[in-house]
C-alpha cells in the first residue's frame, strides 16, 4: 500500500457532504442574503462619500454569505440554521470527527485494506448509532 493512500478520497458523497457540513445557513437565507446583498452594493454606486462604502461592505458581505453558505455570526454563536429548524448549536463537526476517528479505526483493525472505506464509514456510523441513547 502507498504512502499516499486516503481511504475515503474515492467516495464523492464524502466531499459534497463535507461541504455542505460546513455550511450553515438555509437556502432561503442565501437567496435573500445574495439579493438584499446585491442591491446594497448597487446602491452604494449611486451616492458618494463614506456612506457608499459603508453599503458596498454590507453589500459585500451578504453576496459572500449567500454564496459560501457561511455565516460568521452563526459560527460564532455555533449555531446551524441549515441543518436544524430550530438553529440549536451545532454538533456537526464533532459528529463527523468522531465518525471519521471510528472509520480509521476499524482501517486500521482490518490492515488497512484499500477499496473498504465507504463499507469502514457505514459501520463506524451504525456503531455510533447503537451508542447514543435510545430517545
């Protein structure tokens, strides 16, 4: 086996689904931050002064917002708006920590054998599954 190997890089879903983890607010927000957004930038092209940046900035920020799905205030409020309806803090991250910690484990248990990762991922998430408390 190589030393470059990564056991999850052939899964594609692994990647979107990283994205999107990463992501915290609803599409409906995006939507809106990237108009609301857009019409502040152009509006500070219409007047002068320190007002005008003032607007692009905002601007600005909510185009960024609406296009990388990431909001600073979320973040640090740890709060998730896109995976949850009620925007409780997030567990995200650490969720997909410990999945990806159990996964390499059980790679490692097996010898590491190349071609198992999407299998190594489903059981280390039925594993933590018949962990967690009965609700």
């Amino acid at each position: 086996m190589s030393l470059t190997y990564q056991p999850f890089a052939e899964i594609p879903d692994v990647d979107r689904l990283g994205n999107d983890l990463r992501m915290s607010v609803p599409d409906g927000e995006r939507i809106a931050s990237g108009f609301i957004g857009a019409g502040l930038a152009g509006a500070s092209l219409a007047r002068g002064g320190w007002s005008s940046w003032a607007l692009l900035l905002a601007g600005g920020a909510l185009v960024w917002r609406a296009l990388t799905g990431r909001c600073p205030l979320y973040d640090l409020l740890d709060v998730d708006r896109r995976h949850s309806r009620t925007g409780v803090p997030a567990l995200r991250k650490a969720s997909q920590d410990t999945t990806a910690a159990l996964a390499r484990d059980i790679w490692e248990e097996e010898g590491r054998p190349e071609g198992k990762s999407a299998e190594h991922w489903q059981r280390a998430e039925e594993r933590l599954r018949q962990q967690q408390p009965h609700q």
